[in-house]
C-alpha cells in the first residue's frame, strides 16, 4: 500500500504473513510518488513469479 506522508514523500507498506497468524509489516520512505510507485510494482511482480495471484479491490484504474 502506497501512502503519503506529512513532509511530502511516501511511504510504501507491505505486510507478509497468513491470515490469522502473525504478520511483519516493512515500512519504506521515498521522496516521491514515482519511485514509490515504481517499488510497489516490483514488489508485485516479484509476488506474481512466485506463483501468488492479483486481486483488485479498488482504485482510479485497472491493474496493469
């Protein structure tokens, strides 16, 4: 999940673990939305080659 900080940067979260046990959450800082956006869609792809499937809950557009 992508979201903006109060200095103007973002902050790319991402959250591993099963449904109902314990999760690790990693938080990273970007300067701006372009490199955020560009670490969230690795971090996807990344997730895709292992097998892991897309889904779309919401948003301005369709997945890529």
């Amino acid at each position: 999940m992508l979201q903006p900080d109060l200095l103007g940067g973002w902050t790319l979260l991402r959250e591993t673990g099963q449904i109902g046990g314990r999760s690790t959450v990693r938080r990273e800082q970007f300067m701006d939305h372009d490199s955020a956006l560009a670490a969230l869609e690795q971090a996807r792809d990344q997730q895709l080659k292992r097998g892991f499937q897309l889904m779309f809950s919401q948003g301005a557009e369709a997945p890529r």
